[in-house]
C-alpha cells in the first residue's frame, strides 16, 4: 500500500510539480484517516488492547448473545445455549457447539469479532488466531453488559432504544398489576437446579421487583449470593412471600416440586393461596437485559392469569 502511494505521488511531482505534489500529500492523509476509522482500539474485562472494527458485521457471540438480541443485531454464530433461549431471532444463526466451541467451524466463519467472558480466558490461544477477541466481565449487572456491548458493536443509541422500550414496559406492567388489585406484594423466587434448589441475590431477578413491583421477602433482602438450601428451609424463606416462582427446567412442574408442595411446603401461605408459579429456568435465570424483561413480562402473566 505504501508503495503504490510512493509511486503515485512521484508522477504527480514529475507531472504537475510540487505544489499538486502538496495536494496529493494531503490527499493520501485523508486516505489515512479513513483507514484509522475502520478500526477501533478498546480495553477488555481482561486489560487487553484488542482492535476491532468501527462496526464489527460478523460477530460470534460466545457470550452476549443476550445484549446482541437487545440491541436488535443479529450475529453471524453462537452456542447452542443461547439458540435455545432465542430461538426466533437466532434463527439461521449458526450453530458453534456447547461449552466447548468448535474452534474450527468458527475459523470457517472468518468472522470480524469473537465475544468471549473474562472466565473464558483459556480459550484465548486459539480464538486469536482467528479474529479479534473481546472479553466481557462475568457478573456484571445487565444494565452494565448492555453499555459494554453496545459500545464494542457501535450500537448506542440502539441501546437508548431498548432502555426507553424496558422504562415504557415497566411503567406498563405496574399499572397492569395495580388494575389487577395487586400492589405492594412480596415475591420469592427459588430454583431447582440438578438435585439442588437454590436462592440467588434478589438483583439476578431484577424484572421482578424492579420492573414489575414486587419486593423481595425479608429473607431474600439478607442474601447476598447463590448458594444452595434444603426443602425443609424454604417455609422460611418465603414464609411471608404473597407471590412464590419456582425455577424449574423449561418452567413445568416435576414430581418432586409436586411432593413438597402437597408435603412439607403445604402450609406455606402462598401455597395455600395458589400463588405457586412454576418459570422457565433458563429464561429467568441468565441475568441479561432481556432475561430481565422476560421476568417482569412472564411474573406480569402469571399472577393476573394471563
């Protein structure tokens, strides 16, 4: 490039003199600076320099999938995690595998940008050979994962969009619950999850309390993590719960869930009451933007029988 450039200017000195030799000087610094907007340098949750597209057009998402469906851009691969949870919209998109990628279908993409998390690190060795790779931070809030991505795809102001859309969404959904003659209820949320059941920090279900109104019960405000619990502690954990969702594989009830509630989880008020939700785990539980409109839409539904 920098030789043809050389050669051009040379002609026009030889041709027109120095003073167009100037204007073409000029001319090849203004080349320059729209090769320097093709590409982007941005630091990753990793403290990696990693130089991008402006506008990355053949993304494998790894990770994010989620704030890419937020924000309406439809990537060129993913997991098979996230085609599960975004069928419609991940329709067509290729298929990269599980947990361990298929490093070389993701080579036959020849994509512009790979998202991985910061906990993927490992993977980094054989990814770079392939395109520029973003790492995300895991465990962020998804207010904070929609910024960072939007930002690494140039998508701003369609993350305003979404944002605005949610705002509207919420306000909607309060007054939805208020019309229903639901207000100023306590909510619960438990997940079975393999042989376990476990509580989460009430922030991971933010589109219930926040988007939709509930409060989280006073036991669920003192924890602060996801840990696990035994069947025989949940009364207390949603002793004084008015509504009670259950996370559970596809959101149908199972035998066991069956048992306890029949069992030793009959006398608790919301179980007496009916007010026993069986949700989508996987909807519910990834912690994104939408996994947030998702809960506060579904919980919305449920109570007002929808």
């Amino acid at each position: 490039m920098k030789k043809k450039k050389l050669t051009a200017l040379l002609l026009v000195v030889l041709t027109l003199g120095l003073v167009l030799a100037a204007c073409g000087g000029s001319g090849s610094s203004s080349d320059e600076a729209k090769t320097e907007d093709k590409a982007r340098t941005l630091t990753d949750a990793l403290d990696r320099q990693v130089v991008i597209p402006a506008t990355p057009k053949k993304i494998v998402a790894i990770q994010n999938a989620g704030e890419l469906y937020a924000l309406d851009i439809k990537p060129l691969a993913t997991t098979e995690y996230y085609k599960g949870i975004y069928p419609d919209f991940l329709k067509g998109v290729e298929n990269i595998g599980g947990d361990k990628p298929n490093v070389e279908k993701i080579a036959s993409l020849k994509p512009d940008l790979i998202i991985i998390s910061d906990y993927q690190k490992d993977m980094l060795t054989n990814l770079e050979k392939i395109a520029p790779v973003y790492a995300t931070k895991f465990g962020v809030t998804p207010d904070e994962q929609l910024t960072d991505i939007a930002n690494l795809v140039n998508a701003k102001e369609a993350e305003k969009t979404y944002q605005a859309k949610y705002a509207k969404e919420s306000k909607e959904a309060k007054a939805t619950l208020k019309d229903a003659g639901i207000e100023n209820q306590k909510a619960a949320v438990i997940q079975f999850w393999g042989k376990e059941i476990y509580i989460h920090d009430p922030i991971v279900f933010d589109g219930l309390y926040t988007g939709a109104g509930f409060t989280p019960t006073e036991a669920a405000k003192k924890n602060k993590e996801t840990k696990a619990i035994s069947s025989e502690a949940i009364p207390d954990y949603v002793s004084d719960a008015n509504q009670l969702f259950i996370l559970t594989p596809e959101g149908k009830s199972t035998d066991e869930l069956n048992t306890l509630l029949t069992g030793i989880w009959k006398d608790i008020p919301a179980v007496k009451a009916k007010h026993v939700y069986p949700v989508n785990s996987d909807e519910w539980s990834n912690y994104t933007a939408p996994s947030r409109e998702y809960q506060m839409q579904d919980a919305i539904d449920k109570v007002t029988n929808k």
